[in-house]
C-alpha cells in the first residue's frame, strides 16, 4: 500500500545508510539510484512528490536545532543557497542558468 508510512521509513533508513557509508554525495547518488522507487516518487497528482516529502525530512535530522550545520545555516541570513551542479539537476539545484 503506497499510503503506508512504515515502508517509507524503511527506505529513508535505507538511504540515510547508504549516505553515511559513502565517501562524497556524488557516490550516494550513484548508489541510491539502485533502489526501487516507491510510487509517487517522481509525482504524485494533487500532491508534492514523494522526494520532496523525504527531503524534508532528511533536512529536519541534518539540520536539528542542536547541530552545527543548523547554526552555519541560520548564520547565512537571508541570503539566497543556490546549489550550482555539473550533471543537469534542475529540480534540487541549478545548472546552466536553470532551476
């Protein structure tokens, strides 16, 4: 049942995992590719997509009140974080001029 959260715990687990075992983000992704999507991954009609749901989530343990990142991060102010990528990711970052 795609509506059933405990899966979905289970996969975040499984890429928080995959994350912390690797050397650079760019292996991650290379390795997080290998797992099966869930439906609605990619899109999920009068929905955000599922990644974005997971994203968040993952942000919320990275950047915990009582983290350092969390303090580099609120000391940025208002400026604007534009993460700038090689390998065409419009939809996390930008590339070229879009995203």
């Amino acid at each position: 049942d795609p509506s059933d959260p405990l899966p979905l715990v289970a996969f975040v687990q499984e890429l928080i995992g995959i994350r912390m075992s690797c050397r650079s983000a760019s292996e991650a992704k290379r390795l997080g590719r290998t797992l099966t999507r869930r439906p609605g991954w990619d899109a999920r009609p009068g929905q955000e997509p599922l990644k974005v749901e997971v994203m968040r989530g993952l942000l919320k343990v990275k950047f915990r009140a009582d983290s350092v990142l969390a303090e580099q991060l609120l000391a940025t102010g208002n400026a604007q974080l534009i993460e700038g990528t090689t390998w065409r990711d419009v939809f996390w970052g930008c590339a070229e001029g879009s995203g």
